[in-house]
C-alpha cells in the first residue's frame, strides 16, 4: 500500500513539473481596426486585452519598417497580470512619418517564456 502511495505521489509531482503551461497568451486588439487611417503627427489609441492563464510578463508594442521603436507597455500598475487591458495606450505618430500601409504587432509573452503576436495593418496618411 505505501508503494501505491509513494507511486501516486511521484506521477503527480512528475506530471506537474513536466505538464508546465505551453500556452502564449490570447491578444485581442479591438482598436485599432484593420485599415484604418491615421495622420502623421496623430495618436493611435489601443483597445482590446492580453490574456493568459498565467502570469504576462511583458508585452511590447512595433511598427514595421521602423517607423517607431519598440515600446514595451508599463505592466507596472497592473494588479490582475492574467488580465491585461489595452485601454489607455496610445502611439504617437511622428509628424514626418511617410504616408503608406503599416503593421503594427503587440508581442506578448508569460512567465513561462510562451509569447503570442497579434498584427493589425493601418494608413498613414
């Protein structure tokens, strides 16, 4: 009986250190739309949430062709990190930026090393 004990207990303890989460988390970007348009020297304000069944350690905001530099978010202030809202974030456009098509990518990655992405294409007009 102590040998069906002993077992139990190591497949559990087995089964907890290697069945760790290997999940990303869940980005969900409510604005901005796809196709949008935005002037050069505007905003672009975000909405929408990070989720994840664990702790989100970071998530950073990107622009391809280099029109902004990476931006990681302050998670800082955030109480609930399996929660991350959106809201309240926004990007300030350079008034040179060149008009055309861009993506823009928020990365997010948990404590357990798994990242997600999530793209949206906008206009720079």
């Amino acid at each position: 009986m102590k040998n069906l004990i002993l077992l139990s207990i190591l497949s559990i303890g087995l089964c907890l250190v290697s069945c760790g989460d290997d999940n990303g988390p869940v980005i969900n970007i409510t604005s901005p739309s796809a196709d949008d348009t935005f002037l050069a020297g505007g905003q672009i304000s975000f909405a929408g949430s990070v989720t994840d069944d664990v702790e989100v350690t970071a998530v950073t905001i990107a622009v391809d062709g280099g029109l902004l530099p990476t931006q990681n978010v302050d998670l800082s202030g955030i109480t609930d990190k399996t929660n991350i809202p959106l809201s309240g974030l926004v990007v300030t456009l350079d008034a040179t930026t060149v008009s055309g098509d861009y993506n823009i990518t928020l990365t997010a990655t948990d404590n357990e090393g798994n990242s997600a992405e999530e793209s949206v294409g906008i206009t720079i007009q």
